[in-house]
C-alpha cells in the first residue's frame, strides 16, 4: 500500500509498503491549508481509496486561530469535513482489486466516514464564526450548503483566494478541498441547529426509511451555554519499551489545545481500531489534568501470538467532556525469527577449482523483525538435515548496518582444489541483530574440470586446388564442427570459445577463432564454423592436410581436438582413348562418345564433351563417369540425328573433385546421311532386320551388275519380304531399289512390294504393283498416309525389265510425296498433312494385297536409304 499527498512537495510513492511492512514519508509542510491524502497510484490500487484509505492533512498558520496568514480567515469553531461514498458492491467484494471501477455505483454518502444519522454534530455558540474544510475524497461532484446561512468561500485546494465571495451551496470536485467561513447570528437561540448537507437533496441511505446520507448539523446547545470542548484530546510521544517479557506502550495524552478538560481514560488496540482495547493507566496514578502520562502492558503471551514483522499499535485518549480523541499508532517489531537469506550467486560457476569463486547473497530481515543483519556464514557440502551449529561456518562480510545487506565470501583456491569433480552445495545463513539465525539458502557450485567433445568436423569445398572458395562472394573455404558439453565429465557446463588449426595442433587458444552458428556461445550444445581464406590455402603443399578443431568451456576447460582431412590437388586429371562409336555414322541417330580420365590424388568429378570451339570449362555437355579408384570411365550418348553430313571435331575433358580440368582431348566424328543399304552381294539378308516368308537370294535376280539378288513368288497369302528397322523417328527418308516385274501377275487392286511403317506398324507409305492379265502393261503406284485418310498416285506404267524405284517421303503439315521410276520423277502427291507420322521400319517385297491372280516371280537388288530428300539417288 502506499500514500499519495496532494498539494506536499512529494513524489508519488510507486513501491509502496508490502503486507506486514512500512513506508516512512518525510517532506516540509511550508504552506497552510488543508489538503487530501489517500491511497498511492499503485497497480490494483484504485479501489484502495473508495474502500476508506483517505483522510484530511491539516497545516495551519504560525497565528493560531485562522485558517491562513491573513487575518480575515479567523474563526472561533473549526469542522473538517471529509466527505465520500459507499458502493456496497465494492465493499463487499470478495476480490475488490478486480472490480471495475467504472462500474462504481454508490449508495451511501459519507461525512467523515459516516452517514446521518450517525454522522456527529458540530457544537457551536451564538455570534461564533465557524470554519467548515471541505475535503472531497470520493468519486463525485459534492455542492455543499448550510441551510438558512451563507458561506464564504476563503480558500480552495489549500490556495487562500484573493477575493473571497458568498454563496448558498459550492461544489466541492472529487480530490478538492473547501475552506468556508459560517456566522452564526448572534440572535441564534438555544437548541438551535443548521443543516449542512450536499446539495443534490438525496438526503437518504440507500432504500432506507427517513433521511441519511450527506448531512450533519450545526448546533447550539440547549441551555445556550458555549461549547468549551467539543474535542477529543491528541495522543502524542508514543513509546513501546520491553519489560522482561511484555512490551510497555507509552504515551501522552493532551486536551490542552483541544478544549482544556481533564483526562480521564486512555486505551490501546493491537493490529485495528476495531480490535478490542486495553485500557491504560496515567503514570501518576491519577487522571486529574488536562495532559496525562500514560502507560500499557501488553502481555508476552500477546506478543508470541504475533507473526514476525511490524504490528501497528494504536492508543487514543478520552477528556472529561466525553469526547475520544483521534488514534495515534507506533509499529512494533516482532523479531522472532532469523533473516531470510536469498539471491545467491557465484562466480565463476562452473569452476574448475583453480582459483578463487566469488560468494554473494542478500541477508534480509524485513517483515521477519526488522532487525538489523549482523552475521552471515556458509558452508560446504553440510549435511542440512543436521544443520551444523550456528557460527560455525566459514563467516561473510556485509557491506552495510541495516535490516537489509548484500553478504559476501571468497572461496579459495586452496579449499575448491580438493573438490571433486561434479556438484557440490554451498549453504548460507544469515543471523540479525536479536541474535535469530534464518533458514539455510543453498547454491550448487559446478567443479568441471572435463573439457567439451568436438565432433562432425568437416571442409569444404574439399578437395580443393587452393582457388575454389564456398561461394563466390567469399575468398575462403568453410569449416564446420559440433561442440557439446559435458565432454566425458559430469557437469555440463556452456561451451565458451573454439579454435582451429591446420596440421599442427598448437598450445590452448592459439588457433584461429569459430563463430558460434546461433550467433551466441551461451549453451551447452554449440555449432560453430570458421573460413580459411584461399591465399592461406596458397601456402599449402599439395597433398593431404589435418584441420582440426576443439572447444573449451565456461569453466576454462580445453576439449580434446577432433580432425578431419583436407586435400590440396593442384595437378589436373589426364584424359585419354576418346573415340565415337559408330565413326562414320553410318546414318546412325545417334554416337557414343567415350573416354578414360584419371587423378591419382583425389579422383574424377565431372567430365564434359562439345563439339567445335571451346565453350569454356563448366560450359560442355556433361559425361557420365563410372569411377575406378583414381580412374573413370567417361561416356555420353551423342545425338546427331539433326547434324548435317560433314566431319565434327568431339572434345572431352575432365575435373577432378579439387576442381582442376585438364586440357581437351579430342577426336574426329564423320557424319554420313546413309540410313542402310544392301545389294544382296553377301549371298543370304544377314544384313537386314529380318526377312519373312519365302525369300530367295538368287542369280537371276541380280541387277544393276551385282551377282546377287533377291527373288520372291508370288502367291495367295504368301508374304515374303526382308525389313530393315535401322529408320528411327525418321521425319524425311529417300529409299530407292531396283525392282523386275519378270513377267508376274497381279490383281487389279495392285500388291505391296515396298512400305514403311510407324511405331504402330501402320504403313506411312506404300508402292504397290499390278498386272490383271497376260496381255496388261506392268504398273506401279505410291500411296501415302495423310491426316484423314490415304492418298494415291495415278498408275505407272513400266516395261518388263529391271527398273530403279525410287520413293522420297516427309513428315510434315504440308508436304510432297515423290515417285521417281529410272531417275524420273512420274507421280507427285502435294500439300499432304503427314505431321502427325514418323518412320520407324521399311519393308521390301510383296507384303500386302496378296490376293486374287497371283503368279510369277518378282526381283529385288540394289536397295540403298537414306535421311535426306534433297537430291534423289537416281538409276
């Protein structure tokens, strides 16, 4: 709790004073008036000063008898009213520190902490001035009258106004004060009574019968004598002194500035003013005068019951007009029991037992007694549930008299030496001034004297020429490793700094310095990373390198050093035996580029072949590897279906994993547009894909001067015809071969002696033949697949003899379809839509149509393909 002075040169009190504890304020009242005080702005403090914590500061002038230095502002009868409310949900809270103080919703109206009608008349004479002080210390706006007077208004908020003024009713703001001046006529008789109430009228409490609330009197007594003591006499000089066991409460009780009368009773309540008194004897035995010594007993069974800590005692005095004076309270201090001992620390913690550890704590005996601190010792390793005799520990200093002191102790070397490795409990105590040792306090001090592990040591880029760096904004390599505490040891301390070094491991914290990877070496578990910059790489031998990396702990611990390699390769790999395979192409789609790289150091790591000039390292086309120790097998597949005829210049280089590339090896490639061909000169169609059915290498089919040919009978449902499957994914083919009718018959719908053939083994394109009867001409035509259909060349006729047919076929959205007989185009097909076709296969000799009147033999010779359909074969 904490108090809050309006008008007194004092800040606002944010700390306050904790439960069982007090708050002294000291400050220089240089100006009269009358003021309000009440609870202090803390948090969950706002409805302290609804609930009752306000009252009325009263400084008066040097001149006794006014209110102010001026002498307009005497006055005969002084009245302090200090006026509030009662929201009796507030009060009867369970939790009145939650409750909502918007919701504030009064229905009491209070003067000096009552309501009429219990509220106390203010005793006056006929003729008297009377000074009524107004203190406003609840919620609302109060106007405030004295029914059938005047007032004048002398001064506001302890502020004398330089002009005063008269009214009926003023309002008196929430936190304001009022001083009025009230005269009450001489001709006033006996018995007579002014109302003084707020001006709002609600003269009532609550839904209670009759008036109540804000309203008191001033009254003439009956018999219209003045009243010459109106008030109770002041408690002052309060004093407790202790007797054996029990406490004597001392005091002086005076009505000699309050109205003159005798003293004729004192009491004195513990902790509240509604606690039961205890009456108080005056020291002379007697009370038969106006200021009295006055003197208790309070018992020490009273005093044992008490909790240690501070205890308000109040005491009051009665004057023989009956009036009770206004409490007065001193604090006892109960000091049964020993400071409280908190705050520990030591440092360093952990320690490896080599030198000195700072001890520090704070002994308090606050809410415990108040005493001061007078000792403090501590203790290694006790056995608490035996607590070693009080004083016989090793002592600590205290930095201050007071009931709260920092303590402090050095603990030695010499002592921690003997430590063993692991947790050890230091346990402090503290002891105050009544002689009360408190509870132990116990810190764990950490012996480590094991040093962190080092693990996942790694380098990179690794290998390395000594110009590789981690990434192109950063010159170094990378290095990388894990420290974790505790090591092997039983504390687990934080992990404070890591080193590394390149081959030799040098003396503790001579290495070059990792960065903690979070930023911050604060825990147990540490990742950290250094670079090594390249120019020191420059410096290095080839071959192989340690780095190795350890750690040390917050106790001062070195780790052991965990290594990994680093190689330094600055020779480039060789590479040797390319070669292309097929060379000439032979009109193969497709090359396989092979190679052999090696590098006895630290192996193959990428290979990379172009064609023509130099790309520039990193920039070829990469190569498979299969590593064999320091050597690979280098391959890649090489497309050249699109490449046009001509030699090609293949170069093929290697890098190893340190990032060297050797020179270039290269090798010469032909490229060919032949797809496949064959005169039959072999005797047998080994060369072909396969051949099917009945046909025969002959002879009598050789043609255009071979001695070989092929010759195939016709007959119903007898295909026979060789295939070459060499086509793949062709999207233009020239094809030509010679072909002898000899004399064969054919149906009029004609019979297939050469097609090729897509994926789905459907014919792209065909030339068919027919002779119906003995008496007819040869013929040929060509078909070609298209979208939506078929399209056929006219017949062509041809003579009984060796003839060259040559067909040029092309994939396309609108393309010709060529027939050339003997080197003469004779049939063309234009603007055909084969885009949607490719050539996989072709067949040569009777396949298809092989129905009706067949007879005769038909010959073969001669066939030659390929991809281009520029320029014909011809004859």
């Amino acid at each position: 709790v904490a108090l809050f002075f309006h008008g007194q040169p004092l800040p606002p009190d944010r700390v306050g004073a904790a439960p069982g504890g007090s708050v002294t304020y000291t400050f220089t009242a240089a100006e009269p008036g009358v003021f309000l005080y009440e609870a202090g702005p803390l948090t969950n403090a706002l409805h302290q000063t609804a609930m009752g914590l306000h009252g009325a500061l009263i400084v008066r002038p040097a001149t006794a008898g006014q209110a102010y230095a001026s002498a307009a502002t005497a006055y005969d009868v002084e009245a302090v009213l200090v006026l509030s409310e009662i929201d009796p949900a507030l009060n009867t809270s369970a939790s009145p520190a939650t409750f909502n103080m918007s919701n504030f919703a009064p229905e009491y109206e209070l003067i000096n902490g009552a309501a009429f009608p219990d509220t106390a008349s203010i005793g006056v004479a006929a003729g008297n001035r009377v000074l009524l002080r107004y203190v406003n210390a609840g919620a609302l706006h109060h106007s405030m009258g004295v029914l059938g007077l005047n007032q004048l208004v002398i001064a506001s908020d302890g502020n004398l106004r330089p002009n005063s003024y008269r009214v009926v009713a003023e309002t008196v703001p929430p936190g304001a004060t009022l001083d009025t001046l009230v005269d009450i006529p001489a001709t006033a008789p006996a018995g007579a009574r002014y109302a003084v109430h707020a001006g709002s009228l609600l003269l009532h409490n609550s839904s209670a019968n009759g008036y109540g609330g804000m309203l008191t009197f001033l009254a003439i007594p009956v018999g219209g004598s003045s009243p010459t003591d109106t008030t109770g006499p002041a408690a002052s000089a309060l004093a407790l002194t202790p007797s054996g066991g029990d406490m004597i409460i001392s005091a002086t009780i005076d009505d000699s500035a309050t109205g003159g009368s005798n003293i004729v009773a004192a009491e004195y309540v513990l902790e509240s003013t509604a606690g039961t008194p205890v009456a108080m004897s005056a020291s002379d035995s007697a009370f038969d005068a106006p200021t009295e010594a006055v003197a208790g007993t309070i018992p020490a069974a009273a005093l044992q019951a008490l909790s240690a800590g501070n205890h308000a005692v109040y005491v009051r005095g009665q004057d023989a007009a009956g009036n009770w004076g206004a409490y007065n309270l001193i604090n006892l201090t109960i000091d049964n029991a020993g400071p409280a001992t908190s705050a520990l620390t030591l440092s360093p913690n952990p320690s490896q037992g080599n030198g000195n550890v700072a001890l520090g704590g704070t002994a308090s005996d606050v809410g415990r007694g108040n005493s001061t601190i007078a000792a403090a010792e501590y203790f290694i390793d006790a056995n608490l549930s035996t607590p070693p005799t009080p004083g016989t520990g090793a002592p600590m200093g205290l930095n201050m008299t007071a009931s709260v002191s920092a303590i402090t102790a050095t603990l030695p070397s010499a002592v921690l030496t003997t430590l063993t490795e692991g947790v050890h409990t230091i346990a402090v105590r503290s002891q105050d001034a009544s002689g009360q040792w408190g509870d132990f306090a116990t810190i764990e001090l950490l012996i480590d004297r094991t040093g962190p592990a080092t693990s996942g040591v790694t380098v990179a880029p690794n290998p390395n020429n000594g110009t590789t760096p981690i990434n192109p904004s950063r010159p170094a390599i990378r290095v990388d490793a894990s420290v974790n505490e505790p090591g092997g040891g039983p504390i687990t301390s934080t992990v404070q700094r890591v080193e590394g070094f390149i081959d030799l491991v040098g003396a503790n914290g001579t290495g070059f310095p990792f960065t903690p990877a979070d930023g911050l070496f604060n825990g147990p578990n540490e990742n950290a990373y250094a670079f090594i910059p390249l120019i020191n790489l420059a410096q290095l031998a080839e071959g192989v390198h340690q780095i190795s990396v350890r750690g040390q702990d917050s106790a001062g611990n070195w780790g052991p050093a965990s290594s990994t390699t680093l190689t330094i390769d600055r020779t480039a790999p060789a590479v040797s035996g390319v070669a292309a395979t097929p060379n000439p192409t032979n009109s193969a789609p497709t090359v396989t580029l092979t190679g052999n790289a090696s590098d006895a150091l630290t192996g193959i790591g990428a290979a990379e072949w172009f064609v023509g000039a130099d790309p520039g390292i990193g920039n070829g086309a990469a190569m498979t590897l299969t590593p064999s120790g320091a050597n690979a097998a280098l391959s890649a597949s090489v497309n050249v279906s699109t490449w046009l005829v001509g030699d090609y210049v293949l170069s093929v280089r290697a890098r190893d994993l340190a990032g060297n590339w050797s020179t270039p090896i290269s090798v010469t490639l032909t490229v060919d547009d032949l797809v496949f061909a064959d005169s039959f000169e072999s005797g047998g169609v080994a060369a072909w894909s396969s051949a099917t059915g009945g046909v025969n290498v002959t002879n009598a089919a050789a043609m255009n001067g071979g001695m070989w040919g092929m010759a195939v009978t016709l007959a119903a449902s007898a295909p026979g015809y060789v295939t070459d499957a060499t086509p793949n994914a062709l999207t233009s083919y020239d094809a030509r071969f010679y072909f002898h009718p000899n004399s064969s018959r054919a149906p009029n719908s004609g019979v297939t002696i050469f097609t090729g053939l897509n994926a789905a083994n459907n014919s792209v394109f065909t030339v068919q033949y027919r002779r119906p009867n003995p008496t007819s001409q040869p013929q040929i035509r060509a078909q070609v697949m298209r979208a939506g259909g078929t399209t056929s060349t006219a017949w062509v006729t041809l003579t009984d003899e060796p003839h060259a047919i040559e067909v040029l076929w092309r994939s396309g959205a609108s393309v010709p379809f060529v027939l050339y007989v003997d080197g003469v185009q004779r049939a063309i097909a234009n603007n055909q839509n084969t885009s949607a076709y490719t050539l996989e296969s072709v067949r040569m000799g009777p396949s298809s149509g092989l129905a009706g009147t067949l007879s005769g033999t038909q010959y073969f010779d001669e066939f030659i393909s390929k991809r281009s359909v520029a320029t014909p074969f011809g004859p």
